[in-house]
C-alpha cells in the first residue's frame, strides 16, 4: 500500500514476489526511516489458518509510526493485509508440528529526497516465509551474554519502537555474545547501565520461589505481545506478576540465595526459551546444565497450546486469516 502526503493510503495490491525498486536517493537508504512487524499464522487441526494477536502487532506498529514521523496505518488495514496474503496461498502454511508461516510488515520512506525531514511518500508492505519449529530437538535452556559495553536503545530514543536502527546497533554486540557461545545478547539500561532491559530479540522474565514473575519496565525495551501473552496466562494461573525496574545484581543475588528459581525469554520466533545460564565479563550466574524451569516450559505450552487451537482462545486472542 503507497501513502502520499496529502491523499493517505492507497493502491493496495497483492504483487508476486520480487525485489523492489527504490530509488538511491529513498530517505530510508539514507536517514533509516522505516519500522516492522513479525507475527506468525498457525495451521489448526481442521486446517484454518490463525494468527495470534494481530490487532496488538498493529496497535505497536502505529506506536512505532508515530516515533518514526511514519504515517499510521489502521488495524483494520493491518490485519486485512495480513489475511490478503496468507489467502493467496494457503498451501503456504506448513501443518508440521510447531510450524508456522513468519509473516513480516513493514513500512519504509521511499521518497527521494537527501533533505533531513519526515518522507512525503512512504511504502507498506508484507513479506511472509514458512518457519520450522524453533527447536528442533526438543526446547533447550540457553546462555545469554551481557553486554556491558554497549547499551541497545538511549534515553528518549527509538528502544520502544519496531525500527532497524536498534537492530543494527544490536549486531556488533549480538556477534559478541555469538563467540562467547551464547545464544543472545542481554543489555542493559543506558544511563545506570545497571538495569535489565531485554535480550537482542527477545525480553526476559525472572520468577521467584513464591510464583512471581517479574519483568523489566522501561521505555527503551519493545513491549512483547508474547511477554504480555505469557504475564496474563500467569496471573489467570494465580501467580503475581510485577513490571518493575531490575537491577542485574537483583538476579545475580537472587539466583545464588535461591530466590530466582526460573528465568526464561520470551518472543514470537522461540516463543519461550528458558536461560540455564547469563555470561559476563568476570562472573557468571546460573550453570550451563541447568533444567528447563517447571513453569516456564507449562507455560509455553499452554500459550503453543492456544496458537494451535487444542485449548480454548479464553482472551479472544486468535483472528481467522483463512
Ligand atoms: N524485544 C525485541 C528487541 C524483539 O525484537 C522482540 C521480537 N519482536 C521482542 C522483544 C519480543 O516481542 P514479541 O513477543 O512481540 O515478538
């Protein structure tokens, strides 16, 4: 869909896949602005076709478009776009256990001009490809890197929003946490540089002996609809559930006096990944071996469980594509 200053969205159309053209001059080449999506569609038993929470994925995309001077596009428009797509084809989406099909909007400055301002021509588009279970063999606990050098998103930055600036900030520390054999990188917060904020692509949860979950609350982190989707199965479950500011001596301390007794990430692509172990430079936390968490993996599948259509959507989660 193309949107013009002056005249809003128009020309929806489905197009076969290709590569796009751009001119060199488009202003998200130059300035980066542009913000994305990642969503999946799930195949149930009698072979329709879901997709967990669209309307929240295009309520953050409207928040991401409004930080990055982008025009917002409506939910209705969003979640339309998704269902043209997927229903082009439906054969697309894999009926393998744990599969789905990855479906990524985005919406890019596609106007030429070098000048430094909000683009007067914008795209929006969605790609889609079919993904295979995250974990092949089973879930399996993982190390996660803490990056003390770099920090992912500044104060009164992009961190809140879905754009590729933070993204591209996130590699060099990413490839770090990559030699260091851990799986993602974790940062923390830009000013302190004491508080946890997420993982590269995932945000992070830590559970304590009496059931709690908490999770850190800052304006720099994306706000996952799967942590959102995992906190509310928690609280329906009994368990208190606290947002709040979590210093990284907060779980070291925890997990050697024994009151952190689960800490888990959690994102669309892995769903729910239980950390075994955090890596620093000087010290680590937690050992390698450790178990998947008892909670964390009944909650993962409780919320796989909803996705696939074997328990029932009680949130009103789920919207049929095909
Ligand atoms: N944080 C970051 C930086 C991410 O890229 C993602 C994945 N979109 C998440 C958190 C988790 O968000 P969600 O649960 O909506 O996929």
């Amino acid at each position: 869909i193309v949107w013009t200053e002056g005249e809003g969205w128009h020309d929806a159309a489905v197009l076969p896949y290709g590569p796009l053209v751009l001119d060199p001059a488009a202003a998200v080449l130059h300035y980066a602005q542009e913000i994305f999506e990642g969503l999946k569609a799930y195949r149930q038993a009698d072979g329709s076709i879901w997709s967990f929470r669209p309307d929240a994925n295009g309520r953050r995309l409207q928040r991401s478009a409004r930080r990055l001077a982008l025009p917002e596009l409506s939910i209705d428009d969003f979640v339309e776009s998704l269902r043209q797509l997927v229903s082009t084809d439906a054969a697309w989406v894999p009926s393998a256990p744990e599969t789905s099909l990855y479906i990524r909007p985005f919406m890019i400055a596609t106007e030429s001009f070098l000048g430094v301002r909000p683009a007067q021509e914008v795209g929006y588009y969605v790609i889609a490809s079919p993904a295979g279970a995250y974990f092949a063999n089973g879930v399996s606990p993982v190390s996660i890197w803490l990056s003390t050098e770099y920090s992912r998103a500044g104060k009164g930055g992009t961190g809140a929003a879905k754009t590729g600036g933070n993204y591209a900030s996130s590699l060099l520390p990413q490839a770090e946490a990559y030699e260091h054999g851990c799986a993602q990188v974790l940062f923390l917060d830009s000013v302190e540089g004491r508080y946890l904020e997420e993982l590269g692509g995932m945000n992070v949860v830590l559970v304590y002996k009496d059931g709690t979950l908490v999770t850190p609350e800052s304006d720099s982190i994306l706000e996952g609809i799967t942590r959102d989707s995992i906190l509310q199965l928690a609280r329906d479950r009994g368990h208190a559930v606290q947002e709040r500011r979590v210093t990284i001596d907060e779980w070291r301390e925890g997990v050697a006096s024994g009151d952190i007794v689960e800490v888990f990430a959690c994102g669309t692509a892995a769903v729910v990944t239980p950390i075994a172990m955090l890596k620093a430079e000087g010290f680590t936390v937690g050992s390698e071996d450790a178990p998947a968490g008892e909670l964390t993996m009944s909650l993962r599948q409780e919320l796989t469980d909803i996705q696939y259509g074997r328990l029932p959507d009680r949130h009103g989660w789920m919207t049929r594509l095909v």
